[in-house]
C-alpha cells in the first residue's frame, strides 16, 4: 500500500470511495463531484500537500484530505477496512496539521460507524459536538408568508454583507468554525452548479435583515445550507418565513426532499426546524484531537 497526492483525473475513483462509505453509513451518497472539486480548488489548499489516496497495486482502497480549517476527511469503504488503511490516511492528516502548526484536528464521523468512533478514540480523539441531519417532503412544507419579500441573491454586490450576517449569526453557535469571505466565495459562490435562485436575500428599512442559502443535490434532494438573520429582528419570526422561502424554492425547482444539518447543543434552531415538519434522520459526530504544533 501507498499514499500518493490525488490527480485531478482520480476525482470519480475519490468520488466512489466515498459513495460508498456514505451508503454504508447512512443509507445513500452525500458527496457529488462538484464537493470534490470544489475541495480541491479552495483557497490554499495544495492537492500535493493536503489530500493523499491510497493504492495497492494501482486499486484505490481509502482517501483523505484536510482542509483550510483542519477538518479531516478519511475514508474507507467496507470493503478495505481492517488493513490499516485509514491508520495510514489519518497520520498523513496529522502530521500535515502539525506542518501547519495547528492545534488540533478535526474528524466528522456519522454514529453509525462504530468502527471509525472506536479507531479514533484509541488514537486519541474524543467527540466534541453533535449534529442532526433534518429531512422533510417538500410536499409538505407549508407555504411561505406572503408578507415577507425576498429576492435572489445579487454576485458581486451581496457576498460580503450576507457573508458577514452568516458569520455573525454562526458565531454565537457552540464549535463554530469561522470561514473567511475568500473561502466562502470558493466553497459556495464560485461552486459548480451553485444556482442564485436559490439564495434569497430579505431586505428592510434597516437593510439586510436575513437570508436563507439552499442547494440543489442529487437525487431530488435540496440541502438549506443557511439559515441567518440580523441580531436587531431575531424574534420577530422571520427566520421560521425565510426557512419557508427557502423550502418554497427548492420545491419550485422541482426537487422533492429538503435536508439541513443543525448543531445538537441549538435547541432553539432544532425547534424552529421541526415546526416546520423537519424531523432527524442522522447523527454526525465531531472527532477532536489535540496536537503538539511543530
């Protein structure tokens, strides 16, 4: 076996490495090409340096990869565990954190992977925050109030303000990761097959008052990557209408289920999902390890 910087050709051999990890783990892939692209254009990031695929004889049997915030993503598929793949692809990750001078590094690791929670907690990882994967029907989403205007979102004027109110919104949220605006343009914006449509903008007499950012997956799935308002009308109820602006859009768009992730310890965005009719369907967990920076 050996570890090698992924090519940009590897993208579909990556891509069923980790299809089938998904499949194994929550029922169904999570992960398209445009994600693995998009990881591997993001600002800083080397693919020489900071993601490695392992092979024997040719055959790829795991991937990894950290990325500017010092996330790691290892995966093995079922097929290929139990030969020391992912202890490998986890300590090409660490030590490239350490390189960097980081203090820690980070795993997100679905509950149902008992092997993965057990292999992390030997090498010295414990679980910091949990968070709910949210689906509905899009057939059953109540209509949004009409009350309530909204427009799309605007490339090259609205990307540093709706970056700013997500980052403040976020901000406030146990384990939030700041992103910067070169970043966020990269990982969203600048994404193939982001569509503006689907980013909508409020505005009032005091400005941008909240946004609600969704994405078209496969299958017929819309994801609600966020959901922010301005501090000044949080509890005035407009966040529970752009989530229904939101969901609105992605039903519009033709796609039949909506999804979201909420962080375990934000009962009050939990609660706001579930009015709505969203209930959980999966448990990602946070792996956490401290390092010695170099």
């Amino acid at each position: 076996m050996e570890l090698r910087p992924p090519v940009p050709d590897d993208a579909h051999a990556v891509l069923e490495l980790i299809v089938a990890r998904d499949v194994a783990d929550i029922g169904r892939p999570d992960y398209t090409l445009d994600d693995i692209r998009a990881d591997w254009a993001a600002p800083g990031f080397d693919p020489a340096r900071d993601a490695w695929l392992a092979e024997e004889d040719g055959r790829p049997l795991g991937y990894a990869l950290l990325d500017d915030r010092g996330a790691a993503l290892v995966t093995v598929p079922p097929g290929n565990e139990g030969r020391g793949v992912g202890t490998r692809l986890r300590e090409a990750a660490e030590a490239r954190a350490m390189e960097r001078g980081a203090a820690l590094v980070r795993q997100y690791v679905p509950v149902t992977n008992e092997a993965a929670r057990a292999h992390l907690l030997e090498a010295g990882y414990w679980p910091a925050y949990s968070y709910f994967r949210m689906r509905m029907a899009l057939a059953d989403a109540p209509p949004p109030p009409a009350d309530v205007p909204v427009r799309p979102f605007a490339r090259g004027i609205d990307d540093g303000p709706v970056h700013a109110l997500v980052e403040e919104a976020f901000s406030g949220i146990p384990g939030n990761i700041s992103q910067s605006l070169e970043s966020w343009q990269a990982a969203k914006v600048d994404k193939e097959g982001w569509d503006p449509s689907l980013w909508l903008v409020h505005e009032d007499a005091g400005g941008l008052g909240g946004v609600v950012l969704c994405e078209r997956w496969e299958e017929g799935v819309g994801y609600v990557d966020a959901l922010a308002v301005a501090p000044r009308v949080r509890g005035t109820g407009l966040g529970r209408a752009l989530l229904l602006h939101g969901l609105a859009a992605l039903r519009d768009a033709g796609l039949r289920t909506a999804e979201l992730s909420v962080q375990g310890e934000n009962a009050s965005a939990a609660g706001l999902y579930e009015s709505v009719g969203m209930t959980p369907a999966s448990t990602i967990e946070r792996w956490e390890k401290p390092l010695r920076a170099l």
